[in-house]
C-alpha cells in the first residue's frame, strides 16, 4: 500500500485530499501544527512549516510509523498582508516566516521527497505510478495583487522549483512535479471558494498518470487541467 503524505493539512484542500486517497487505497500521513482532520484512519504529525529545519525530521518520522511516501502535497502556506503603497512594512520576522512557508520549507520537502523516490525505486517499490510531488499554487507567479507582496515572491519562488524539477532535474526518472492552480471558468484566480474536492479529484488523477504533464496544472472544477493563455498583469481589485 502506498503513502501519501499531506504537508498543511488544513478542513480544506488538505481534508479532501485525504479521504480522497486513503479511498483510492493509500495510507494517509498528515502534517499541520494542529490535528485539524480528526479521522483515526489517518496519522498526523505535528508540523510547523515556518520551520525549515524540521522539516527532515518530519520525513523521516513519517517514513518510520506510516512508510515512504511515493506522493507528497506541499499545501501549507503563510501570507502578512501590507498595502500597495507600503510594500516594505512587513517586519523581516514576518517577510522570514512567510518565506520559509511558502519557499524554503517546500524546497526541502521536494529533496526529501525525491529521496523517498529514489529510496522505493531503488527497492522495486515505486509502482507503475512512479512518485509525484504536488504543490498547492495559485495564480501570484503570474501576476500580482495588492496585499500579497511577500506571499507573492515565497509562491514564486515555489513554482520555479516545481517548473525546474519538472522539466530540468530528472530526466528519464519516474518522478512528476505540479503546480497546482485552480481558476474560474475564463481563466480567472480563485479569490474565494477554493473547491477542496476538486483539487483532491485532480490531485489523484495526475498521480495516477505516469507521465509528467505540465507542470503548472491550471485547473477548472468538472473539466480538470485547462490550458489558458499566460501573461503578466496586476489585480488592482476583487
């Protein structure tokens, strides 16, 4: 049986995830500073994610009680707000704990997942879905909106990891790497109402798919993955 872990395992995204796969037939390890799920299926861990340095700490805690994970989802996040005409009032605690959130944290999830994968390959493990690492996105790499300058350049940062390891890092391996991105039917960002179903429906889906697809998985609830046109602009109100 396989491992899924959940990284930010909030009533949302996180909850939908989670009984989405442990449906599918995984084991369910969930990590979040407080045991949001209560579902005696699932194992949760005790997880800051403005805290880099425990982050190794929780995969291997992980890989002890629940087992290797062959799927991680990265779906924490922090976000101090400031205003279009202060960019720079945020304090460098909250612009440093965002960033390790949003940035850092995930980076070394992605190392220690490949190193999951490459652990179950080496094994004859893996299965034919091969390993896959999600991270919950949204749309701030392509544009941005008044209030979110730090949490802006932390998802940035992310989604560049995503697109390097996706297209770059691991040719010929069976590992895949996505950025998840729920939109509106035109194309439009999620401001509200993330669909936490939706997201565990399409999570499962690319997982189940051996190949690596693109990358930046902008998807739309009912149709799933849903290319639209990119460009860059700023969102000067809801």
């Amino acid at each position: 049986m396989s491992t899924v872990l959940i990284i930010g395992a909030g009533s949302g995204v996180g909850h939908a995830a989670a009984k989405t796969f442990a449906a599918a037939g995984y084991k369910v390890a969930l990590a979040s500073r407080t045991a949001k799920i209560q579902n005696p299926a699932f194992t949760h861990f005790v997880f800051d994610a403005s805290k880099p340095d425990t982050v190794s700490g929780l995969f291997e805690s992980v890989r002890k009680a629940v087992g290797i994970p062959s799927v991680v989802i990265y779906n924490a996040y922090g976000s101090h707000l400031t205003t279009p005409e202060t960019p720079f009032e945020t304090s460098l605690d909250d612009f440093s704990h965002d960033m390790h959130v949003n940035a850092t944290s995930g980076w070394i999830s992605a190392r220690e997942s490949v190193q999951g994968f490459e652990d179950l390959d080496s094994e004859g493990k893996l299965g034919p879905d091969g390993g896959t690492f999600i991270f919950t996105g949204n749309m701030l790499n392509d544009t941005v909106c008044p209030g979110f300058l730090p949490f802006g350049m932390g998802k940035t940062a992310a989604a560049h990891l995503v697109k390097y390891l996706a297209l770059l890092a691991y040719p010929g391996k069976p590992y895949k790497f996505y950025w998840g991105d729920e939109r509106h039917a035109d194309g439009t960002p999620m401001y509200t109402g993330v669909n936490g179903p939706a997201h565990a429906e399409h999570y499962l889906s690319m997982v189940k798919d051996p190949k690596q697809g693109p990358w930046q998985q902008t998807f739309v609830e009912g149709k799933g993955y849903v290319e639209f046109a990119r460009h860059e602009f700023a969102i000067r109100g809801q």
